[in-house]
C-alpha cells in the first residue's frame, strides 16, 4: 500500500473513531448542543451526596441538571442548576435533594413550598432564610437512604426480636391447643347456629303473636270507635248530663265516706295509742313481777311463800269447816 | 535460588533500564522528523489499522459475555437496567483497555520485536548507523508514536463495539429493553470513563512499542534470539500492562473516590 493510501486510511480511521466516541460520549451524557438554558440557584446547609450533572426535576420530569455546587459564605452550600428552555417554576418554589435511586444517585426537585415533607428538619431548612441574596431558592436535603435504612435496620431487629419470641412460645403443644380451641370455636359455632335457628322460629312464632295482638288491637280499636260514636250519640240525646249529676252525687257520697273514714282513722289512732300506754304499763308490770319486786313479783318468785300460802289456804278450808261444825266453839254470844 | 532471583532482577532491572535509555533517545529522536516521518503513516496502518478488527472481535464478546454475566449476577431486588451500568463501566474503563493492549502487546509486540530484532540480527541497523541514520529515529520513534496514537483509536473503536454488543445481548438474550439498558448506560456515566480508558490505551501502546523495540535491538545470535526478543517482549508488554493498569487505577481512581 502507497505512503498516501495509508496516510488516508489511518486519517479516516482515526477521525471517525474520534467522532463516533464522541458523539456516543455526548449521547450517553445526554447533552444537548445549542439548547438555551436558565440558571437557578439554591442555597443548602448541606448537600449530601449531590454531584454536578445530577438532574432537576419539577412534578416528576426530568427539567435540567446541576451545573455548579460551591461552597459559599456563612455555612451555606450554593448549587447552581440549568434548567431546559421554557420551564416555568411553581409559585414559591423551593429545592429538595434526595436520593434518586437505592444506589447513591441523587437528584434535585423543585417543588412548591406546601408541597415539602412536613418533615421538622426539612421545614426548619426552608425556613431558614435569613441573608438569602436575591433570588435564590431556599433548600433542604431530605434525609439519606442510608438514615432511613439505619433506622429500618433497628425495626427489622425488633420484628427479627418479635418473631423469634412468636416462635419460642408457638410451638408444638401450642399449635396442638390452638387447634384445639379451633375445634371448640367449631363445635361452638355449629351449637350456636342452632340456637339460632331455633330463636329464629321463636321470633316466628313471636311474630305471629304480634300479628294475632295487632290484630286484636286493631278489633279493639274498631269497637273503641264504636264506643266512641255511641258516646256521641249518647251526648246528643241528653244522657250525659244525667251521668254527670249522678257521678257528682257519688263523689258527694264519696268525700263524706272518706271524711267519715278520717274520724274513724282519728279514733283508732287515739286507741292505739291508750292501748300503748298499757301495754307500757303492763310491761314495767311484768316486768316488775319477773324481777321479784313488789307483792305479786315474790308470790311469783318465791317458793316458800306459796308453800306458806298453800299451807295457809289448807289452814283456813280447816278451820272454816271445824267452825261450820262447832260454831259455838269460836262464837260465845252473851247478852249482859 | 538466591541466584537465581538475583539473576532475574538484575535482568528486569536491565530491561527497564534499557527502556529507559530508548525513550529517552525516542524524545531527543523526536526533532528529527524528516527520518521517522515518511514511516508513521505505515505504521499507524499496521499497528492501529489493522489492530482494529481484533480489538472490536474481543470487546465484542466481552460485551456480549457481560451482559449475560450481569443477568446471572443481579438477582432478586436488583433492576435489570444496571446490566447497562455494569457493561458500560467494565467495557468502557477495564476491558476494552486491558484485553485489547494484551491481544496488542502479542500482536503488535512480537511483529515490533521479530522485525526490528531480525534487522538486527543480519546487521540491518548497523547499515543504518554506517548510513547516517538514526536507527532510533527511523525504526524506534514512528512505532512508538504510531504506537501511542493508534491504541486509543483501537481502544475507542473497542468500547463502541463492545457497548454495541452488550446491547444487543440483552436486548436480544435478556430481553431487556433499549430504554432500560440506555438507563443504566447513563445512570453512573462520566466522561471521565472514556478519558480513563483512552490514556489508559495511550499508555499501554507506548509500553508496548518501547518494550518491544528495546527487546529488538537488544537481540543477539540468530533466529533462536529472534525469537527470544519476540517472547521477552510479549511478556514484558503484558507484565507492563497491568503495572500500569493498576497504577492508573491508584493514580485516578483513589484520587476521585469520596
């Protein structure tokens, strides 16, 4: 091959591979040549794991990318990002980084402010305004997959902790009792299907009852109408003003009844009470008697006196009878 | 065996040296353009060229083999799209330098060595000397430039090749779509990739070149040292390609880690 043929070929090589690496470079990055961009900054305390070429995002749409993240004045963090042509943002936005993906891609979203996570951190960070230059947006950064995993790491360590204590105290005769008490729950089940059944044809029944009582209530209800038109009837022709002196004759008789009652009431109330000073006496009485006091309560009490008693009584039928059979032996009747 | 470990630093030792000593001479070589330049484009063919369909033959199959490796790999909650990272990472930054300087250094190496060595051996440089040629200029400095240049153009062509295979893999054995593997492709690319790999590829053509030209012109005896300088310089080249492989790796990559 000529000197000229390979100077061509090696220049035609080289050229398109230059090209063709290139443009895949340019299409992998997703650039875009000519396309007019707006700036934007933002301003964060802190910026995690954001990288320069990360995307924006608005409501979900890929909207731009992170062109700049500089280190600014009094702890802030400034990130500029170049949003496409044309991109409105929403009223009173405010910029969110967070982590796109579990596998450390990280990507900025513009969002209104009412639409942030009401997150205390979060809030605090767009709050946190003071000194803010001129139109830029407020930012926070919404915490790190790794801070969520870490604090789901301590929950599965407790569900881990939970299941294994379900397992210690599920075993092999607490299955057997659970199936057990499924058993029952089943027998159980079955009996009250039954009382079901049965209350429900005793509802039936019931039901029927109250049908039959409707009905009577609705045949008292017809002769109650009845009653009533001969009411009426009866209040037309005149009787009702013979019923009404009537009843005030008997409700004359009726007071004088009850007032005749209340004398009666007033009376016993006045015997019952005499009655009550008696009996009080004859208790103090008795009462005296059981205690030994007085003449009746040592006849009572005493033996010996109603032996003397006795015996005296037997004396007297002796000599009532020997004076009977020789009076002049005890009368000496003279004159002078 | 002592003597024996001495034996072969003192030879490792030598071979840098005299790499050492030859790019130094490239360089002063370098002004003299009117004696390498009618060469470079002839070796640029040969060594760049004509190296390209081996090149995109290996990453293409490393794509198609990663792709699929990838699959086997992400299980469960892994997305199948970062089977467009995984080959786009490993064809862009590892593979596509690495496999095609090795496929090089035997390729390009060995023909570098056995020529310039045989030229050697049947006293050819010595009739440049005796020409008022600078054999360092004429057979060193357009191999070495061609070298230099044309690996990152057969790299290139490799990492476009392979990315176009390990596309095609899984849009067609994984069932993966466009959309899904270009996801994947773009999730964690960096320009940096490609610059990575291309003055990775740079390097390796030099070390190559270097190494195989030294071992040339340091051949002695006949086609038996002919063959020697082949192998010596193969392994050397492969042996200098992951040294550099891996200080490009601590130079680059532990510097932009965070």
């Amino acid at each position: 091959m000529s000197k000229r043929a390979n100077d061509w070929l090696v220049g035609t090589v080289v050229l398109v591979t230059m090209v063709v690496l290139i443009a895949a470079t340019m299409y992998l990055q997703q650039a875009e040549l000519g396309t007019r961009r707006t700036s934007v900054t933002a301003r964060f305390r802190d910026v995690g794991n954001m990288q320069v070429g990360n995307v924006v995002v608005i409501r979900g749409v890929q909207a731009g990318r992170i062109a700049q993240i500089s280190l600014a004045d009094e702890g802030w963090v400034a990130v500029e990002m170049k949003l496409n042509e044309g991109i409105e943002l929403p009223a009173d936005p405010v910029v969110l980084l967070q982590a796109a993906t579990l596998f450390g891609e990280w990507q900025a979203v513009i969002t209104a402010r009412g639409a942030a996570p009401g997150i205390r951190e979060v809030l605090m960070q767009l709050e946190d305004t003071a000194g803010a230059p001129p139109a830029t947006l407020p930012g926070a950064v919404l915490p790190d997959i790794a801070q969520l995993t870490s604090v789901a790491g301590g929950i599965a360590g407790n569900v881990a902790s939970i299941s294994e204590r379900v397992r210690l105290a599920f075993d092999d005769s607490a299955a057997r009792e659970m199936r057990a008490t499924i058993r029952n729950f089943n027998t159980m089940s079955t009996q009250l299907a039954r009382t079901v059944r049965e209350q429900s044809r005793n509802l039936d029944s019931v039901a029927v009852d109250v049908r039959a009582g409707a009905n009577d209530l609705s045949a008292g209800m017809t002769s109650l109408q009845r009653s009533l038109g001969r009411l009426d009837s009866a209040t037309s022709q005149g009787e009702l003003e013979t019923i009404i002196a009537e009843s005030k004759q008997t409700a004359t008789n009726l007071r004088a009844m009850s007032e005749r009652l209340a004398a009666m009431s007033l009376s016993l109330e006045r015997a019952e009470a005499s009655l009550r000073g008696v009996v009080i006496k004859a208790d103090t009485v008795l009462s005296r008697i059981e205690a030994g006091q007085g003449t009746i309560g040592l006849l009572v009490n005493d033996a010996s006196l109603y032996r003397n008693s006795d015996s005296l009584v037997i004396d007297l039928r002796a000599f009532l009878a020997d004076f009977r059979r020789n009076p002049k032996r005890y009368l000496n009747i003279s004159i002078f | 065996m002592i003597e024996s470990l001495g034996n072969s630093l003192r030879r490792g030792l030598g071979t840098v040296g005299a790499a050492s000593r030859l790019t130094v001479e490239a360089f002063k070589a370098l002004r003299d353009v009117s004696t390498w330049g009618p060469n470079f484009s002839a070796q640029a063919r040969q060594l760049g060229v004509d190296s390209i369909p081996i090149g995109v033959l290996i990453a293409g199959f490393t794509g198609i083999v990663l792709a699929l490796l990838a699959s086997y790999s992400f299980t469960g909650a892994v997305p199948r799209y970062l089977v467009g990272t995984l080959v786009q990472k490993t064809i862009m930054m590892e593979l596509a330098p690495v496999l095609t300087g090795l496929a090089l250094a035997g390729r390009v190496g060995a023909n570098i060595a056995a020529e310039i060595g045989t030229m050697r051996v049947t006293e050819q440089v010595d009739a440049l000397e005796t020409l008022a040629f600078d054999p360092v200029a004429y057979l060193v400095v357009p191999r070495v430039l061609a070298g230099t240049l044309m690996f990152p153009v057969v790299v290139g062509a490799a990492m476009f090749f392979g990315m176009i295979a390990g596309w095609g893999a899984s849009l067609l054995l994984l069932g993966l779509s466009t959309p899904e593997f270009l996801k994947g492709a773009r999730l964690f690319f960096d320009s940096f990739d490609v610059r990575y790999g291309l003055v990775k590829a740079a390097s390796f053509g030099f070390a190559v070149t270097i190494l195989a030209c030294a071992a040339g012109l340091r051949t002695r005896g006949g086609a038996q040292g002919v063959g020697g300088a082949a192998t010596r310089a193969v392994v050397q080249s492969a042996v200098m390609i992951l040294v550099l492989d891996a200080f490009w790796a601590m130079v680059w990559l532990l510097g932009r880690a965070r």
